[in-house]
C-alpha cells in the first residue's frame, strides 16, 4: 500500500524572501553603482509576468495535479519517501530541468515557452520571475511527469520541484560575481 504524504509548499514560505532579496539586490546596485542595472518599466514587466505565470499555474494546475495522480496510480513503483528518494528525486529533477532549458534554446514550441524569460533588457532577480504562462503543461509535463512513472511520490516531485525553483531564483543577478566551478 503506498502510503499517504505531504511536503511543504516550499515556493510559497520562499516568496517573501524573494521580494526581500530583490530589495536587497536594488540597495546594492544603488549604492556601489555596480552588479547590475534595475529600469522601471523591465522589472515592472517581469514582475507582471511572474503574477501571470502563478495565475495561470493555479487555474490550470488542476489539470497537471489531476494528471499526476493518474500517473502516480499506474506507476510500476513506489521509491517511498526516504532521504534518498528525496536527494535522488532532486538530482533528476535538475538533471530534467537542465535538458528542458536546453531544449528551450533549440526546439521552437519550447523556445516559445520560454523566449519572454530571455526579453528582459537587465540581468536581475526580477528576471528570475519572468516566467512563461505555459509552463504548467511544458515544464511540469515534460520534466516532472516522467519521474512519477519513475515512481517518485507526485508531492516529493513538487516540493523538489520548488527547491529547484528557488534555486534557479538566485542565480540570475550580476550583483554575484562568477561563481567557482
């Protein structure tokens, strides 16, 4: 019997930290006149398309939860809900992740979910949120489906979804140099 679970919205407790960070980044940039630029109008329109994105999420995200769950009952396996079923479920995730962006640069439907992330004019966290309103069907279908018929519980493929998330949040600023490899 597959047992009953329930994982943290992780996205939801880190989004007040992303608005802290993002005043932060624009402290920074303002004062040490580097690390990257903040124009009104840009980080206006990422922030538009950040709530669109979230809007759409939840009004079709039935459909994707609903499509989980249909998976999750014919998934041949169950790889339950260990430390290690969560460390792996991640790198997958990620390993998926990596491919789809990858694929969002060469393959033109993927591109077309994708293209609004790259039109921001400054290189910011503003732009980290300046998310396509189609990613509830390319990103969630295409990355995350395949791990639940892998067997990873639909709610673990979230919640390491939305650790992936916050981490990709961080990452698009010029106020932190290069990092090493």
């Amino acid at each position: 019997m597959r047992e009953t679970v329930s994982y943290p919205d992780v996205v939801q407790w880190a989004v007040p930290l992303f608005i802290a960070a993002i005043a932060v980044e624009m402290a920074w940039i303002v004062l040490k006149g580097r690390g990257g630029r903040y124009e009104t109008r840009d980080a206006l329109t990422s922030l538009v398309l950040g709530a669109g994105s979230v809007a759409s999420g939840i009004a079709l995200g039935f459909v994707t939860v609903s499509l989980y769950w249909g998976l999750w009952k014919i998934a041949p396996f169950d790889l339950g809900t260990s430390v290690w079923a969560v460390v792996v479920c991640f790198v997958l995730d990620d390993f998926c992740y990596y491919w789809i962006h990858r694929f969002g640069h060469r393959i033109r439907w993927v591109w077309a979910s994708h293209v609004n992330h790259h039109s921001s004019q400054h290189y910011n966290l503003t732009t980290a949120l300046r998310q396509t309103w189609t990613s509830t069907f390319t990103l969630m279908l295409l990355v995350r489906a395949p791990l639940i018929l892998l067997g990873f519980h639909p709610g673990l493929v979230l919640f390491v979804g939305g650790l992936n998330l916050i981490y990709q949040f961080w990452i698009h600023t010029e106020a932190i140099g290069k990092l090493p490899r």
